[in-house]
C-alpha cells in the first residue's frame, strides 16, 4: 500500500506512552494515526507483563506532583474505558543501613507535597507485615497508601481500545522508515504508506534514535536487557496485599517485588541487566541474575521457594534517569516522549501532557527538568546515575 493519508498528529510507537498520546489527542477530536513496528500487544520493549508499581514516594518534589496527577489520569482513563487498571497495596521503601540512596530524599519530597506516610523500623515492619521475617534491625521503612501497580499489559489494551473508539487509526506492524519535515509538515514514510500531519509524538523507547536519525536527532541512551522472575512460595496467603505490599529496597542493587498472583510472587532487579541492541538481545533468562534474586528474597522472606519462570524486557536510559518530553530544537513539529524506564505509572498523564503540546502548543505541567537540550542529554562527560 502506498496510499498518503493526512492527519493532525501521527503517533509513532504505540508502548504505553505512544498509546495513551494516541488515546488522549483523539479524545480531544483531532484525527490521530498511531504507527506500531510489530504487532499491538508485542513484547519486544517495555510495555508489556502484569504489573508495574506506581507511588507517591519519589525522590525529587517534582516527581511527587506527577505521581499525584498520574493517579487522576489513570482514573480518567477507566471513566472513558470502563477499565480499572490501577489497584493500591500500599508501599514500604526499603533502606538498609548506609542505603545507596538517601532516605531524606524521599520525606523531604514528600514533604513538600503534603503526601503521609510512615517512618517504621525493621522490627516494626516485621511486626505489621510477619512475612518480612528476614529484616534486620537497622532496616528503615517509610510505608506510603497510596503505592499499588498497574496491571501493565492491560492498561495498555485498555488505552488503545479507547483511541481506536475515539476515531484513531492504530497500524500495526507498520515500521517506519523515513521522518523527514517539509514546509512545517511531517512526513512519516512506513513500509504500509506515508502519513502527513501537522505533530509527530516520537514514543519509540529502546528504538527512538533509529527513528529520529533522519532528522539529524541522537539521545545518549543505554539499552538494558532486563528481567522480571516468579517464585513459588510455601503459602500463597501469607503473601496476598494485605500481608505483603508493594516494596522497594533502596540500595545498590535496587530490588522490588509485587504481592502473589496465581500462587507466585513477581520480583526483580532494577537497572541490573547488561546493555543490548534491542533487535538483536536474546529472551533467554538470565541464571545468574535469578539466583541473585533468590538469594535476596529468601533472605528477606522465608518462604520463598524456586523460581517459577523469567521474563525479558528493555530498560531505555537517559544518563540521569529523567524523562524525555520535549520539542526536536531544529524540527519543533516533532515531540520526543522517552520514559527513561520508570514512566509507565505515568503514561496516562503523558498521554494527556502529550495531547495539550500537540494541540494547544503549550503544556500545563512543567516540563523544564524534560528538556531534550538539559546537560545530561548534551554534555558527553555527564556522569550516568539510574537509582532513583
């Protein structure tokens, strides 16, 4: 097919954040075609499986005042769709004594934003939460309500069910393979035709500078091969929500944990994978990364028993792990939105922030610490940081 088909905004990347700007420009009523490279629903990135944690525990003010307009975003995506996807567990942010990241960080933060929560020892948490029977002493805790997850796979589903009955077009399997801009037009040329509108939303994740490199446009972006692994454990009730919340342990590795579905616990190690070129890294499961993993949880949680099964994503990371949100300097019809592989609790809100740029010009959020010209995305001596 070599039709031209012109439209007011072309998505390319239909993940999380390419989707939900999909969703939230065509609900606005303006005419939408989404670009997919593989099949809607693949799992090749980082979209896809049961769960992603979302919090208003954050190391920085301004992301604290994004997790509280996430939530809002989310639920304005289950009134339009019917589908509730966010379900809240409750937190606990896990730092052992000498953490590789501060505690301060995270009250002072949410200080700032007015968010409760509550300071607990180790023995505290042992004694609300038996199942954390392994905890030393000297472990602090902040626990925080309104941390959960969202079921990842279908949110995404969810989002793209309520684009397409907003009027947007959502091709598959349609790789782009040429960006260019012409007259302030964007032309986005794709193995099943040419598409022309006036925005371009660049939502490709680990594929972004592929995309972008007609346009002269590179990120300093490192590719993670990433895993997610399941273990059995000896009592599945003991590790229900109520008994085993969401956590995050915050230290050097970085490990977090879901509570039980289908009889076994998810968990895994953030950043902690090898970088890879995503069309070519392997699904296979990383042995030694699992048993790492296991060595930890079982520490920490008696318990927990063999490992289940492994799944394979790709973490996209900019050097100082903050998000990409921004206008091309020398193409400004075309925006860039990168997660920095911690975005998806944030999707529906970046659909939303997506929509008001493409549209209105100007966002209602600040996007000033997004920039795609800030020191990090520009200085090549920046010194890479991902703990967050």
């Amino acid at each position: 097919m070599t039709d031209t088909t012109e439209v007011d905004v072309v998505v390319i990347g239909l993940g999380a954040l390419g989707s939900a700007a999909a969703w939230a420009c065509a609900r606005r009523g303006v005419k939408v075609v989404g670009l997919e490279q593989f099949e809607l629903g693949h799992e090749r990135g980082a979209s896809q499986d049961h769960s992603r944690i979302i919090r208003l525990s954050y190391h920085t003010p301004g992301y604290v005042r994004l997790a509280k307009a996430a939530y809002p975003a989310w639920d304005l995506l289950a009134e339009d769709t019917g589908e509730v996807v966010v379900e809240r567990t409750g937190g606990l942010d896990l730092f052992p004594a000498d953490a590789a990241i501060a505690i301060e960080d995270y009250t002072a933060s949410m200080d700032a934003e007015d968010v409760p929560y509550e300071v607990l020892t180790g023995a505290e948490v042992r004694d609300r939460w038996p199942v954390w029977a392994g905890l030393a002493d000297d472990v602090i805790a902040v626990f925080q309500a309104e941390t959960g997850f969202v079921a990842a796979s279908r949110a995404v589903a969810a989002i793209q069910r309520g684009a397409v009955d907003h009027g947007a077009d959502l091709r598959d399997r349609s790789p782009v393979t040429g960006l260019r801009v012409e007259d302030g037009t964007v032309v986005v040329t794709t193995t099943t035709g040419t598409v022309r509108a006036a925005h371009a939303v660049v939502a490709a994740d680990a594929w972004t500078n592929r995309v972008l490199a007609p346009l002269g446009a590179e990120l300093p972006l490192t590719v993670l091969r990433e895993q997610v692994t399941w273990f059995e454990v000896d009592d599945a009730a003991r590790f229900t929500a109520e008994r085993y919340p969401v956590w995050i342990w915050m230290d050097d590795p970085s490990w977090y944990g879901f509570p039980a579905m289908d009889g076994a616990i998810k968990a895994a190690q953030d950043c902690g994978g090898a970088p890879v070129e995503p069309d070519t890294r392997t699904f296979d499961p990383d042995p030694a990364g699992e048993a790492a993993l296991g060595a930890f949880l079982r520490a920490q949680l008696p318990g927990v028993g063999a490992v289940r099964s492994s799944k394979t994503c790709l973490y996209t990371l900019t050097p100082d792990r903050d998000f990409v949100l921004d206008r091309l300097p020398k193409a400004p019809e075309v925006l860039v939105a990168l997660g920095a592989a911690h975005s998806f609790k944030f999707a529906a809100w970046f659909g939303l922030t997506l929509a008001e740029l493409a549209i209105d010009g100007v966002a209602s959020a600040d996007q000033l610490p997004f920039r795609i010209d800030r020191p990090a995305l520009t200085d090549p001596g920046y010194e890479a940081d991902w703990l967050v």
